[in-house]
C-alpha cells in the first residue's frame, strides 16, 4: 500500500484560495461556539474528566460490558454478531439483507461503514444503497469519501453543492441557498426512505446495562432509516460501549457542545427492541481495536466520541481540508488512529500536525492527541517508516540544533546564501518550506549578532 | 473460534489495568429555578416553539397555525385529528401527514428537549415524516438537565425512545444550519397539563 502523502494531497487544496478560506472560516467559528458553549456550564471540566474516566474503566473492563450488552440486547429480543474485521462485517451485513432479498437499503452516516467500505461492498453486490445524512448524501453523489466527521461535505461551498445538485437532480444552479438545497435533498430522498427494504446506522454509544444503540443526529435520518423499514441493522465498534444510561448523561452533554456549540442534536435516540413484526440487528466490530487495546501508548485513542473538536480547531486540518490525509478518520485524531490500521500507509501523517496542543485541549474526552501524534512520530523513526529525505534533513537539523558554534555559521551563510543564490537553487525539490511559500529575505544580523552588538555591549558597560 | 470468541479473547489478553468507574453527579444549580421558562428559552434556540398558555380550543389553534393542513393525526386522547396512528396500515403511511400531535412525558430544561417513545408514538415514524409536529407537555413533567432526563424509566423500559430537541435540522450546507431537513419542518411545544 503506498504511503499517503498529505502535505502534497493539501497542497492543490491550499491553491484554490476560496475553498481553504471557507473551510478556515466555518471551522473556526465551530471553535469559537464550541469554546462559548463550554463557557455556559459550570461543570464542563468536570463533565470532561468524567468522560475521561468513565471510557477509561469501561475499556479497561471491555470484556465485561460487550458480555453484559450482548446479554441485555438478546433478552430484548435483538440479534447479536461479532465481526472480526471489515470484511466479516460486510459479509454479514450483506447475508441478513439477502435472507430477506432486499435490494433497497437507506442508511444514516457511519464512519465505522466507511471504514469498513461497506456501501461498495453491497454496490457491487446489487443493493441500492442511499445514505440519508445531507452531507453524506451529497459526498455520495459527488463519489467522494467524507471530509469531515461530524460535516462530511463541509469543504464544500454552497454553490459547490447547487452545481453538483443541477448535474445531478437538476435543480436551478443559480440557487445558492442552503434551504432550497435541503428541500431539494429532501425531496429526492424521502421516496427512497418510503419503498426502502432495510434501514441501517451506526450508533454513538452502547449501553452495556440496558442493551441500547444510541445515535445522535439533526436531520432526524437515523430515525427514520431505523423506523421506516422492518429490517434494522446497527453496525457499532466495540469501543462506542459505556455503562449505563447514567454516563450517557455525561457524553450526551460534551457531544454536541464540542462538535457544534448546540447543547445537543435534535434527535438523541435509543433503540433498544426491534419494532412489532421487524428484526433488529446489531454487529459488533472490532476491525484493529483490540490489537489497539494493547498499545500501551495509543489505547486512549479508543475513547473518541467522534466529536470533531480536534478538527474544527486544528490549524492543519483547517487549511488542508479532510480529504488531504486520505483516510477514512482525518484530522488530528485521525492521525493517530490510522497507523493503527496500516503503518507503513499513514506514515507522513504524525507529520501534519504544528504540535501546538489545541487539539487536546478541546478534547471532551481528555485524549493526549498533540502528545499522541509526537509518540507516533517517534515509532516511525523507530520502524523506519520515515522518508529518506525527511531523516536525512532531521539527522542534520538535529547535529546543527545542538552545536551553538555550527548553528551560528549555519545562520549566518544562510543570510549569505538567500542574497547571492539563484531561485532555482533556493526553491529546489529538498526545500519543502519553500515549496508553497515565499522564503523571506533574510534579515540583516542574526539574533546572536544583534545580542552580541546591544545587550552584550550595555551589560558591559554597565559593568554586569 | 467462533469472532465472538476471538475478539474477547483478545480484549482480555490486551486491556489494561482496570480502571475506578467514577460516581455521575446530577449537577442541579443550587438556586430556585424557572423550569418551564428555560425550557422555553433553550427550546427556542434550537428553532423550536413553545407556547406557554394553553389554548382554549386545541382544533382551533393547530388549524390556525397550519391553515394547509389536511391530514392531522392525533396520538393524544384530547384532541381528534382527522385520524390515528393506529389508522396506518404501514408505518410509511405517515408520509401523508400534515401535522402530528402528540403527548411528551417529560421535557429537559437544560436543552428544550421533550421525550417521546413508542408508548405515546404508537407507530414511530408519525414523529419524523409528518410535515410538522405539536408537542404536548405539562410544565409540571419538565427536569432541570440531560442527568435529570436519562433517570426516566423509559430508556429502561422501551424499545424505542427519543428525545427531540427543535425540528430537524442540517448544518451540511454552507455550515448554515436550516429547517427543511429529513424530518418534521416545524416543533411546537404546548404546555397543556396532563389530564
């Protein structure tokens, strides 16, 4: 599998001034309500540590609450699977909808199914599948992988979205507007929910004590996927399981606040029994999380609750947009989750990152993301994942960092070097600083030299 | 060895230390409270409406309030409606309906939230595909927050349960969040007290 190399993939997205300063725009303005929001509850560091602490002990006890769930959920009448990775997840996705020849399945958005790339596996396999989340839908559309988390289409601008819509379902172009876009969404797709054979989400949470799937939505689409059709499937990781319904409570109040500013989505569900006459389905997958279990480093990384926090405040992602880190979980969290997955693959990624900890400030959940990625970076040095060039160019940095005299002379004929070389030397294929940016020129004196020239001179003449 | 097998053998193999699972506090404010106006004020904020007193004549406000409306189904025993839930053959038949009324037995303060199951839905979808939707609530059944809410019975109880916060709602577009999404356009909430 070749390595994904997010600085080039980010790079076409920087070029085009309008979608980065839209998605910059919109995605800081989710910070600033995120940070509003947490303002207005007096407990929220409480509330955080809390959630910190209850995902700590119920994956230190995973074993115990999948038991108890998978108890609870058979005695209310719901079929229980285990999947071991994606493929097994798909396989018995794609045979309980061929044991009822279902050809039509409607879906809510689930970034554990794009992990699993379920939706090509039943395409392939004759099932029509619509995904009802506005966002996913129109990503579907568009054949593209979500961007984002929580806002899978968010890169997108309006008028983006008016084009793909005329291409698609011919709608006026020149309406711009996000209501005419939504009823035209909604038109098209409340047919496909109506005649759908299958209804499938995800879910948020499980709930070992009771034996719920709980799914968190605005559009409502998780409702009606799962309420419409006879035939509902859950596909959920083991990780997504807490307790009992007194520490939903708690995520339920970090969720929505830390993705969006709201106090909570519009439809906070719990489905705990197949409807009269219908079949309820939950599959429980692993796919990696186990092994990650055993990560004495990264297992904290199975607490996320898929807020997006991280993303909305992380300088990176804010200007590279999701679909540069090509994978299925972008962003900062993305990062250290997906060498989980694939090594070699995702490599680069700990790279896209400042370090500058915001990430793990805003976390509802206390994960030590920015401390995460450096670890991460770290294990590439140790399994030589790291590209020669990069090594090459740390191992220098790194003998010049430490030697005062070598890093005085490395300034100093920079100074030289930027004045007398040509562009084509200063812009060569190893500066990658230089590759997006103009290198400034460079200033009269070094820090040490003006130092040396001032202060050093008034300490002496003030006899200190 | 069957994946259920596999999968806990590699949880047990692999998770760590256990660690102390935390006591939840309900984190009620220590001053008297106005529920029923911050129900009011946190509903509105998420595009919903509430309307303090109850009407006289519940016919008369809900054909005022949605003059087009042909199909109202009532799930509540003090208002008619045109018809039922127990009327829908399928549960797609919600489709036709213009507005759904229905009873909620608590609403959260902390979030304008009401809490519907299949208890007082009957049939699940009259809630999502019905155009819009009027909410029954006696002030007297509202809590003060989310832990006040999950203590309910019912997310113990039910099969299905929900509790909805506003109409449906997308923000996917322009970031710009809007109220024709995939379910009911329009919320409103009546304090009207249980009988």
């Amino acid at each position: 599998m070749s390595r994904v190399d997010q600085a080039e993939a980010a790079a076409s997205f920087i070029e085009d001034h309008l979608h980065e300063e839209h998605l910059d725009k919109i995605l800081w303005a989710a910070r600033m309500r995120r940070d509003q929001a947490a303002r207005q509850v007096p407990e929220w560091e409480e509330l955080r540590e809390l959630a910190s602490q209850i995902k700590e002990h119920t994956l230190s006890n995973l074993g115990h609450y999948l038991e108890e769930f998978e108890k609870n959920a058979q005695a209310n009448g719901v079929t229980v699977h285990w999947a071991r990775d994606a493929h097994e997840h798909n396989e018995i996705v794609y045979r309980l909808l061929s044991e009822k020849q279902v050809t039509t399945l409607v879906k809510s958005k689930s970034m554990l199914t794009e992990e699993c790339e379920t939706r090509p596996f039943l395409e392939t396999r004759g099932i029509r599948v619509t995904e009802t989340d506005l966002g996913e839908r129109i990503q579907q559309l568009d054949n593209q992988p979500p961007s984002h988390i929580t806002g899978p289409a968010i890169h997108k601008t309006t008028e983006d979205v008016a084009d793909l819509f005329s291409r698609v379902y011919g709608s006026d172009k020149t309406k711009a507007d996000p209501v005419y876009l939504a009823n035209v969404m909604r038109e098209n797709t409340r047919p496909d929910f109506l005649k759908a054979e299958a209804g499938m989400t995800g879910g948020n949470f499980l709930v070992a004590k009771t034996g719920a799937v709980v799914t968190v939505t605005n559009e409502g689409n998780a409702d009606l996927s799962a309420n419409i059709p006879l035939l509902r499937i859950s596909s959920v990781g083991i990780e997504k399981i807490i307790p009992a319904d007194e520490h939903l409570a708690v995520f339920i109040r970090l969720l929505t606040r830390s993705a969006t500013g709201e106090k909570i989505t519009q439809f906070t569900s719990t489905f705990r029994r197949p409807r009269k006459d219908g079949e309820m389905h939950i599959i429980l997958v692993d796919n990696g999380r186990s092994a990650r279990l055993g990560m004495e480093r990264f297992w904290p990384s199975l607490k996320c609750i898929r807020c997006a926090a991280c993303m909305n405040t992380c300088p990176v992602y804010r200007r590279s947009g999701g679909l540069s880190y090509g994978s299925n979980y972008m962003g900062p969290v993305g990062i250290i989750m997906m060498p989980t997955f694939d090594i070699h693959k995702y490599s680069e990624l700990p790279f896209s990152s400042t370090l500058n900890g915001s990430c793990t400030n805003v976390c509802p959940v206390k994960i030590d993301i920015h401390e995460q990625i450096y670890a991460w970076r770290e294990v590439m040095e140790d399994r030589n994942q790291i590209k020669i060039v990069k090594k090459e160019a740390m191992i220098v940095a790194g003998k010049v960092l430490s030697n005062p005299k070598l890093y005085r002379i490395a300034t100093s004929s920079t100074e030289i070097a930027l004045k007398v070389l040509p562009h084509f030397a200063i812009y060569n294929p190893l500066n990658y600083w230089g590759k997006h940016r103009d290198v400034p020129d460079a200033a009269e004196e070094t820090f040490h030299e003006w130092y040396k020239n001032h202060r050093l001179k008034v300490s002496e003449d003030l006899g200190l | 060895m069957t994946a259920r097998e596999s999968i806990l053998q590699d949880i047990r193999t692999n998770q760590p230390a256990t660690r102390t699972l935390p006591a939840v506090p309900k984190f009620h404010l220590d001053q008297p409270l106005d529920l029923p106006q911050l129900f009011v004020q946190s509903l509105k904020t998420m595009a919903g409406e509430c309307v303090p007193d109850c009407p006289a004549d519940l016919d008369v406000f809900i054909r005022k309030r949605f003059p087009a409306a042909k199909r109202i189904c009532s799930a509540v025993p003090e208002y008619k409606g045109t018809c039922t839930p127990v009327d829908l053959s399928r549960w797609s038949d919600a489709c036709d309906i213009d507005v759904t009324v229905v009873r909620s037995p608590l609403g959260v303060a902390e979030t304008g939230s009401v809490l519907l199951s299949e208890h007082e839905l009957q049939v699940n979808s009259i809630g999502f595909l019905a155009h819009d939707i009027v909410i029954l609530l006696d002030p007297r059944d509202i809590v003060e927050n989310i832990h006040d809410a999950y203590a309910h019975p019912y997310f113990q109880e039910t099969g299905y349960c929900l509790l909805m916060t506003g109409p449906s709602g997308s923000g996917d577009i322009g970031a710009v969040t809007v109220h024709p999404a995939q379910a009911s356009m329009t919320l409103t909430a009546i304090f009207a007290s249980r009988s």
